[in-house]
C-alpha cells in the first residue's frame, strides 16, 4: 500500500471510531438494544461482503453449461449472461475456454492457453498478421495436435496465437465449420456432426 492509501485507510478508521463513540453515547440509556441491534446489522454486513466475494463462485455453479449429447454427435451451449457463447474444449488434454466467435475466421489462442497446452516458445513465432476490429496484430500461426468437443476429436488442427493482449481465445468459423450444423435457437448455440 502506498503512503496515499495508508493515509485513506486512517481516515477511514478515525471516522468509524468517532461515529460508533457517537452511536453509544447517544443510545447510552438503552446499550443493551443497542448492542443487539449493532450485532444484528454487523451480521447483515457480514453477510452481504461474504455474497460479493462469493458471486462468482454461485453464478459459475448456477450457470447452465455445456451439454455433450454424443449418442446424437450433439453439442448445446447456453447463452452466457454476458451475450456470449463459450465452449470449453480439450487441447492436448488441457481444458481452454472459448468464446464463440462467428465474425472470426480462425481458432485464435491467447499467449496464457498456448503455454498451456504445450506450445513452447520454439512453437509460437509471430512473423503473421491479422486484421482485427482493433487493427493489425502479429499472430504465430500454430499446429494442435489433438483438439476435442466431448467425443469428438479433430487432429493436426490450424490456429493462431495473438501476440496482443487477449482475455479469452477466440473460436472461429474455421472450426466451427467441422460441424454439420451450427444453429442458434431460444438462447442455445447447437452445434451437430
């Protein structure tokens, strides 16, 4: 912390302590109630601080997810809250979450899921382009040895690794277009072979 937000954090302590002095003296004739009532909303606040810091954890365990049909070579994705659709697939064994991307042409990789996978640094050269929506980045066009929805295994995939900075890979037509029928209906992405 710096000396700035040391110096906010006294602030912020001096101001608690001055108005829980006030508080008590104040409510001095009923302390008992107050002391119940301070716990009451101390436990309130507690509460609250717990369900923020929690949030992402419950939304990700009530959030619907991927649903791998493979006796009917079906896949359904349920629309994140974010308006987005992401698929999770198996590169050399090693989960990486997509987002599904149909204005992209290729599987794009973000530097964190190459190295996961096992692209080393002898794999990812950026001497390639792309153009995107935020200009011309340098990309390392890359081989994936084995990618995988569920049951389905593609091998010696094409895919690129983005040089610029990038939260999520990107899954585009590319492999989208392995699929016999890419279909969105009622907030679901199906996707069939």
């Amino acid at each position: 912390m710096s000396g700035m937000e040391y110096g906010n954090l006294a602030y912020l302590v001096l101001l608690a302590v001055v108005l829980v002095f006030w508080f008590f003296i104040q409510n001095r004739q009923s302390l008992n109630k107050t002391m119940q009532q301070g716990a009451v909303w101390g436990l309130i606040f507690l509460g609250v601080i717990a369900a923020v810091g929690l949030w992402g954890d419950i939304r990700q365990t009530v959030q619907p997810q991927q649903l791998v049909m493979s006796d009917t070579g079906r896949v359904e994705v349920p629309r994140a809250p974010d308006g987005h659709y992401y698929l999770t697939l198996a590169i050399n064994d090693a989960p990486v979450r997509f987002v599904v991307d149909t204005g992209a042409t290729s599987m794009v990789l973000t530097q964190a899921d190459a190295a996961r996978v096992g692209l080393g640094e002898q794999d990812v050269i950026f001497y390639s382009e792309a153009m995107t929506a935020n200009g011309v980045v340098r990309t390392a066009p890359v081989r994936l040895d084995d990618v995988a929805l569920g049951p389905f295994h593609d091998r010696n995939v094409r895919a690129f690794v983005n040089e610029g900075e990038m939260t999520k890979s990107l899954l585009g037509m590319d492999y989208l277009s392995r699929f016999a029928r890419l279909e969105i209906n009622n907030g679901r992405l199906i996707l069939e072979r």
